[in-house]
C-alpha cells in the first residue's frame, strides 16, 4: 500500500507529516495523479473543493478513501498509515488497547481499525484449537 520498506515510525512520520500528504500519496498510487470515478470509470471527473471529485455519469462525490479500508471514516490518513504499520511490523500481532495507547486513540477506535486492517490484509487468527 505504501510502496516503501520503512524502518521506523520516524521514517514513516517524515514521508507523511500531514493529511495532505497522505492523500497525494494515496492519489498518486491509486489514480496516478488523473482521478477515476469508483462508480464509472468511462466518466469524466471534475475536482470540487475540500479534496473532493464528482463523477459526471452518477454525478456522485468521491474521494481518494472511496471504496477502501478508510472509507467513512474520520480517523485521519496518517494515524491509519501509522497503524498499518504498527500491526504488520509485529510478528504477533498486536492488540487494540496497545495500538489505543500508541495511536492515542479510544481503544473502541483501535479496535475498529484493526478489523477493517485485518481484513484488508487477510491477517486472520489461525490458532484454533483442536479436539478440545
């Protein structure tokens, strides 16, 4: 998702300072900087105020979270960037009130973040328990 091998939470917070970043990023990866309409990809785009598309097939508003895991959310980008990596750079996993405390977040937050984290990633728990 990110395209980029990062060592530190330190890295990863100086690729990505602020929101706006996050989202060129996010535009640049996912569109290569021309928007495409997640409800027709044959429409013209037009570029709205506050970071926001409209398709003219639909004329539905979009943005670049559409149709991904930060979809209806008002988490910002950078704390689910940090929490992606949070939870794919620990072997064991981690838990919703340790990712709570880290991200500065309730834990009811964390804990939603790290479902839809989980099942973007297919990180299932696989540890079920036999003849028990």
């Amino acid at each position: 998702m990110i395209n980029k091998e990062f060592n530190s939470i330190i890295e990863l917070l100086q690729d990505f300072p602020d929101e706006d970043a996050c989202i060129k990023h996010l535009e640049k990866l996912y569109w290569n900087n021309k928007p495409v309409s997640p409800f027709d990809a044959t429409s013209k785009v037009y570029k709205c105020a506050n970071g926001k598309y409209r398709c003219k097939n639909t004329g539905k508003y979009f943005n670049v979270k559409t149709g991904t895991l930060f979809d209806n959310t008002k988490i910002e980008l950078q704390k689910w960037f940090l929490a992606i990596w949070l939870v794919t750079s620990h072997k064991k996993g981690i838990s919703s009130l340790q990712l709570s405390r880290d991200l500065n977040t309730t834990q009811k937050t964390a804990w939603f973040m790290l479902q839809r984290i989980r099942k973007c990633f297919g990180i299932e728990n696989d540890n079920d328990l036999d003849n028990i």
